[in-house]
C-alpha cells in the first residue's frame, strides 16, 4: 500500500511540475500527504520528537515544517542567500560584466571560429565558478562573445549552444546544490569543490569541449550553414561594465574560503557567509573609493539584501519543500524498501550510484531544474548509501552533475528559454545542438567519479 500511495504521488507530483505549478506548493503537498499517509497506514507513529510535539498528529506534521524551515533559513538557506546577494551586487556595480569582457578579449582576433567557439565555452566555465546565475552568465556571454561568434561564421544555434551550456556543472562555494551536498554529508564546501568536485570538472570541461567544436561544426555543415555579419543585439549595449580592477571582486569568496583553510592559512576559521560579507564589505569600499559618494554607495547596498530576499523567496522555499518530500518517503518505509530490493540483486554500491544519476537526469529534464529534483532526493541519501557500504558522497556528486546537464537537455528551462529566446531560435533546436555534448559531460562524469572515488 505504501508503495501505491508512493507511485501515486510521485506522478502526481510529476505531473504538476510539468504543467507548470509552483515546485514548493507540489512537493510540500505531496510530503504532507505521504506524512499523513505514513501516520494512517501504521508506518510512523511521530512526525517530531514527542517532547517537543502539539499533542495533535495533524499539527505535528506543520511542526515539522516549521523546524525545518527555522533550521535551512539559519542555516544552509542563509549561505544561499549571501552567495547570491554577492553575485547580485556584482551585477550591480559591473563586476560581472568586467570579468567577461575581459576575458573574451584575446578570443575576438582570432579567425578559427569553431576554435573560438570551444575556447568561449572554457572560458564560460571558468566564470560560473565565480558567477553562480546560469542565466545571468549566459545572458552576459550572449551579449558579449555571441555576436563575435555569428560574425566569426558559426550559426546562431551553434553559437547559442556553447553559450548555454557555459555553466554546465554547478560547483564552487556559490553553487547552492554545493551547499546542500556539502551540508549534508558534513563536508566542508571548499574541501568537497578541491577534493571531489575539481578534478572531474576539469576533465569534464576539456572533454565537452572537443565535443562542442566537432558537433557544432558538424551540424552546421549538415544543415548548410551559410555564415551571416551581425554586429551586435539592442542588450549588448545595455550592460555597464565596471573598471578594469573591478574583475577581481567576484573571486573574493573564492579566495576567502580556499586562503582561510587547510589549502591555505588553517589557523584563521572561515566560513561561506563570512567570506561573502568580507567581500561585499570591500566591493562597497572599491565603490566609495570610485564615485566618492558615501549616499550612493550607502544605498547599493539594497541589491545584495533584494538578492537575499528573492533567493529565500525561489530556493529557501525550495529546499524547505524537498525536504518535507524526502521526509514523506522516509516515513513510508520507501527508502528502506529501496535497500532491500537493491540488496536481493546485490548491486554495487556504484552501480546504484549512476542508476540514481540518470533518474535525477531524467527528473531534471523533465522538471527544467536540477535544483528541484536534488533537494528533494538529496536528504535519502545517506542513509540508503550507508546501508549499501557506498560513499554518500561520490553518490551525491554523481546527482549533482546529473542534476546541472539535465537542466541543458531540457527545452523549459530558464537558462535555455532565456538563450534561444536572445538567439531567436526554437528550445528545441537549442536543445538538438546541446544534446550530444551534454550527454558526453553525463558520461564522462560518471567514468571519472567511478575511477577517481
């Protein structure tokens, strides 16, 4: 029965999402149901510590909300919410746009197009370690280095697609899924990006990368590609770009959090929402020392808050309702039902790994956001990882990648509505072109993680 329920609400959940409805109001729902359901069918007879409980098992299921809510918003949801007032503020006072700009410079007089195309998209990856917004980097890359591109001779749709997929795997101190593994596993963040993420990044970068400049350049022979001059978009002179010195500001937390530790100076304690209010701190001098208007500096400082303030409203909200999920399938028995079916086959610990990356793909397509299906699943992992014998955590980065490439085969997805509708071309064209580098990032992923973890 609790199987059935399960099923039930998962394709309902599914369902939903697909059409649309808020991810928070879906999956606090569906927890509060299976919650319910677990209590009726005998599977659990609290929903929090009886101490602590309403006395009214109803109430207690709303209790549960309430603590979960209290310990993310003070806890992993405020270092979300800092990293991205951080990258918010740096939109603001032209950082961002500075470190593109400069960046993409020696890119633009070289003449082998599809040579500048798979170097751009290097270089995209290296700043989505510093700008954590797939959106916010792909729409300053489209209006900066998507131009240089179609006058070099790529099609829009191929220029799009290395644009797109610029912030191909979330990683780094910013990256919220980041926060959510390293929380849960109890790993520091700047140890889990060194230790586990960096080398499977790398790797996976100079591989999609190859992938990029023999795909892109294939379809566009196929489809006949005729190369066309356009000079620039209506938005590429829109963006204001700070002064040259400002493209060091978006790397503070980054050396914040990697100087202050055991790759560092381990004797000073840093932590991400100390390093990300260390660096606005000096942003706003660099302002001060730039305009010498204390009113006007003063007052930047509402961006970083406005970009606390929307990121509780989209991901606090977010994780809070993945959790109340994941805490609904635990009630139901369905994780330890999980273990004990894998074990009847005796499947490896690693093998279950990648089966749980390609549903988190598959989730992530079809949801539009890798975000969504990782703190939804993300909190069962450790226990069924641990009954198994595997690492929790080379499971979780096997999500975490699935969840990130999943997002750039999906045709709903922010980042890729927001390229293909600057480009002027379909999603569904966007997605054909990054299809085949993005399964080979899915793939290459999953062989470093086995051979590296």
């Amino acid at each position: 029965m609790n199987l059935l329920l399960c099923a039930i609400v998962i394709l309902g959940a599914g369902t939903l999402v697909i059409k649309k409805f808020k991810a928070q109001t879906v999956l606090l729902l569906g927890g509060l149901i299976m919650m319910l359901g677990a209590y009726f069918l005998g599977y659990t007879t609290e929903f929090v510590d009886a101490k602590k409980g309403t006395g009214m098992m109803f109430f207690d299921a709303f209790e549960w909300i309430n603590n979960t809510t209290a310990k993310d918003a003070a806890g992993l949801g405020l270092m979300i919410m800092t990293c991205t007032g951080f990258a918010k503020y740096m939109d603001h006072i032209g950082a961002s746009s500075r470190l593109v700009t400069t960046a993409i410079k020696p890119l633009q007089a070289m003449k082998a197009p599809y040579l500048v195309l798979s170097l751009t998209f290097l270089v995209n990856m290296f700043m989505s370690l510093v700008i954590p917004s797939a959106s916010g980097l792909a729409m300053l890359m489209m209006v900066t280095i998507f131009p240089i591109l179609v006058r070099l001779g790529v099609s829009p749709v191929g220029a799009a697609a290395a644009v797109a997929t610029g912030h191909l795997l979330d990683i780094g101190p910013a990256s919220a899924t980041s926060l959510l593994v390293s929380k849960t596993v109890g790993l520091g963040v700047e140890e889990y990006f060194v230790g586990y993420q960096l080398k499977v990044y790398i790797i996976c970068g100079i591989v999609t990368a190859v992938a990029h400049y023999i795909w892109q350049q294939y379809m566009d022979k196929k489809s006949g590609h005729v190369p066309s001059e356009v000079v620039h978009t209506e938005a590429q002179e829109e963006v204001a770009v700070g002064p040259l010195v400002y493209l060091v500001l978006p790397f503070l937390p980054l050396v914040f959090m990697l100087g202050f530790s055991k790759y560092g100076i381990a004797g000073i304690k840093m932590n991400v929402n100390l390093a990300m209010f260390l660096s606005l701190f000096i942003a706003m001098v660099f302002e001060f020392i730039r305009f010498r208007d204390f009113r006007k500096v003063a007052a930047s400082i509402q961006t970083f808050f406005k970009g606390m303030g929307d990121q509780f409203t989209n991901t606090v909200t977010l994780i809070v309702a993945g959790e109340t999920f994941a805490f609904g399938l635990t009630s139901l028995g369905i994780v330890n039902e999980f273990v004990a079916f894998i074990k009847t086959f005796s499947i490896q610990a690693d093998i279950v790994g990648v089966i749980v990356s390609g549903i988190i793909l598959v989730l992530s397509i079809v949801m539009g956001s890798g975000v969504a299906s990782m703190f939804a699943f993300s909190p069962l992992v450790p226990n069924f990882a641990k009954e198994l014998g595997g690492n929790a955590i080379t499971m979780l980065l096997g999500m975490q990648n699935a969840a990130s490439v999943g997002r750039l085969l999906s045709p709903i997805s922010a980042v890729m509505i927001a390229v293909a509708g600057v480009a002027n071309i379909s999603s569904f064209d966007l997605v054909k072109r990054t299809a085949v580098p993005v399964l080979i990032t899915f793939i290459t992923s999953t062989i470093c993680i086995l051979i590296f973890h």
